[in-house]
C-alpha cells in the first residue's frame, strides 16, 4: 500500500469535499433553474426554452449526488450510519421532491393543456427548492451538533426530530444553499439564452449573488458565537476507527480554532466575497462564461469554509460530545479505503471526461426559433 490510514483518511475526506462541490456545481445550477422557472418563463415558450437548457445534461449532474452518497457509505460508513438516521424524513423529503424532476422533464410536453404544463412547471419549481433548501439545513445542523449517541455496543441512539432540524441557524445555511443555487442557475441561463430570458437572468444573477453574499456575511458573523467542537485528548491518526476512545469539548468560537492555528484558511471565505464580486461584474457586463466560472468557485469557497471549519469533525454529537464522529474514528479499514482510493482514481476522471463532452456537444444557445422548429423533440 503507498499510503498509510492517516493520510488515506484525509485524502477521503478531500474526496468526500470534492464530490459535494461537484454536485453543488453541476447539479446546483439545473436545481437553480428549476427555481426560477416559474418566475423567469412569462410565456409556455420561453418555459420550454429554459426547461431545454438543462434537460439534455441534468440527469447527468445527479451522478455527483449518488457519488457522494456511495462514497460516504464505502469511506465512512458510521457517519453514514448516523447521518441517515438523523436526516431520515429531511432527506425523504429531499428525495421525493427530486422524484418530481424526471416526471416534469418527461411529462409537461406530453398535453398541450395550460393547466397540464402549469402544474409540472410548479412541480419543477419545487425539485427544485426543497433539495437546494433541504441540503443546507443539513450542513447547518452539522454545525450545530446533532444529538446522538453510542450505546456501549456501539448501537447509535437518536434524539431528534425533523422540527429540531429546523432551528434559527439551520434555516440559515438553508438559504444560503438555496439563493447560491438559484445564483448559479442565472448565470447558467444567461449563458444559454438570448433576451428577454437574457436579460431577467442577468437581474436575477444581481438579486440572488448578493443575497448570497449577505446572508454568508451573517452566518460568518454567527460563527463566533456557535458552540464549536474541539478534541481535548491524544490523536492516533492511525489507529483502528472508535468513535468514543476520545475527549471532547463544546465551547462558543472553537470553530474558528482552525483559522487560528491556520491563518492562511482565511482566504477561502474571502475568496467567496472575491468571486462573488466578480460574478455580479462579468454578469452585467455581459460576459456570462466568465461569470460562471466566479459563480462557480463563490460556490467552493462557501463550502470549503464550513469543511475548514469542522475538519477534522464530520459529525458533531450535541448531547455525547465524545460520540462526535471525525475524520480519525469513522472511517472503514485501511484496505477498504485503498482498494476504494485506486477505484476513484480510474473513474473519476472518466466521468469528467465525459461530463465536459456532454457539455460540448450541447453547447450554444436555446431559443424560441429552436424550440418551434423542434417541437416534438424538445422537452
């Protein structure tokens, strides 16, 4: 083996980030334009047109999801453990929403009714809101602590409930998902159309980019008062995985004691109000590509300044402090992570490869003419 368990622990959890960036880039946008549909499409038209911007690719920008699904099954399986058990009816939600996407890209063009293609339009909207929405909640609950525990055979025990997920700061980091996708989603539609769709998107990309922005100001702000989670006993990075061999303590701040030890992590949540600028420039001065690329890395940086902040916890416990899981004791085998560690390697990049020759061949714009002269192949 060429790596030992501490470092293939860390490259899992780069792996686990990266994977959730993905899908928060590839699959945030169409969730994104699923949002604005309802409000950008003033015709059924213009609907289709935004509707076939999306629909050649959007089934596969959800690989993202069931890949970071996969791998926090195969790579930490206690923390997927838990996760699903505290998110369990979230996550229905979020998922029985999603199921709504496939039937309204299958199904809205099948009557020419108005009432038909309205009621898949708003189905659309909410595949589209409650994921975007839902997926925050979720991080923002990891940052508050989910209460849990171990029994002594390692049974995990649940307190929760789905209105206790729905606390001030969960919420937050809810919106924040929620406008960063409906964000990214203009810019996408400001690549892929011509006015008037052009030119709403571009108003959106204004609105939604400094939503986004304020709203991860507050949450900054917040931060310092957040109980934060911090390890008071001896690390053993390569030590056999067991959640409650450790010392933890909560306490106002300490999510900020990585960006203390690590001044130079400051410039990710900077870099998000960098890029976040510079996503609104390019925007209103016409030049949607490079916006994309900006609203893409605004994107990174908000997620990568919660990963900072947790690292090395994946999943605090709000009631047992020594049940929190992190990167040290949730993680499979050491032979589980390697074999899994060549698997990534080899596939990875093949559904890059793919996914950018996709893009390429789907690339120009969506408009009105395009939909009419193809009405019966079109979404």
């Amino acid at each position: 083996m060429i790596f030992d368990y501490e470092t293939l622990r860390i490259i899992w959890w780069a792996f686990l980030g990266i994977l959730i960036i993905g899908f928060a880039i590839m699959g945030g946008f169409d969730l994104g334009v699923g949002v604005l549909l309802p409000f950008l499409g003033k015709t059924d038209e213009e609907r289709r047109v935004i509707l076939n911007s999306v629909g050649p690719t959007w089934e596969g920008n959800q690989v993202w999801l069931v890949m970071a699904g996969a791998a926090l099954f195969a790579a930490w399986p206690t923390a997927y453990a838990v996760s699903f058990s505290s998110f369990y009816f979230a996550l229905l939600l979020a998922l029985f929403a999603l199921f709504l996407r496939p039937l309204g890209f299958d199904y809205r063009s099948k009557l020419t009714t108005p009432m038909w293609r309205e009621n898949w339009d708003r189905a659309l909207f909410v595949g589209g809101f409650v994921p975007a929405l839902v997926l925050g909640i979720a991080f923002g609950n990891l940052l508050k602590g989910i209460p849990f525990h171990f029994e002594n055979d390692m049974r995990i025990v649940y307190f929760g409930n789905l209105l206790g997920l729905l606390n001030p700061f969960a919420l937050l980091a809810g919106l924040i998902s929620l406008s960063m996708f409906i964000m990214h989603g203009a810019v996408y539609l400001q690549i892929k159309t011509i006015d008037p769709i052009n030119s709403r998107a571009k108003s959106s990309v204004l609105i939604f980019t400094m939503i986004t922005l304020v709203l991860f100001a507050l949450a900054g702000g917040w931060i310092v008062t957040l109980d934060g989670y911090h390890i008071t006993s001896e690390i053993f990075p390569n030590a056999s995985s067991n959640p409650i061999a450790k010392f933890v303590k909560r306490e106002p701040g300490l999510w900020l004691d990585n960006y203390g030890h690590l001044p130079g992590l400051w410039a990710v949540p900077i870099s998000a109000f960098i890029s976040g600028g510079m996503t609104l420039v390019l925007s209103r001065f016409d030049r949607p590509g490079s916006a994309f690329v900006f609203s893409c890395i605004t994107i990174s940086a908000i997620i990568l300044t919660a990963g900072g902040s947790m690292f090395p916890f994946i999943i605090p416990s709000s009631i047992s402090l020594n049940s929190s899981l992190t990167v040290w004791d949730a993680s499979s085998s050491l032979r589980t992570l390697n074999v899994m560690f060549w698997v990534t390697i080899i596939f990875l990049p093949l559904i890059m490869i793919y996914t950018s020759w996709v893009y390429r061949v789907f690339r120009g714009k969506v408009t009105v003419d395009h939909i009419r002269k193809n009405n019966h192949t079109l979404y």
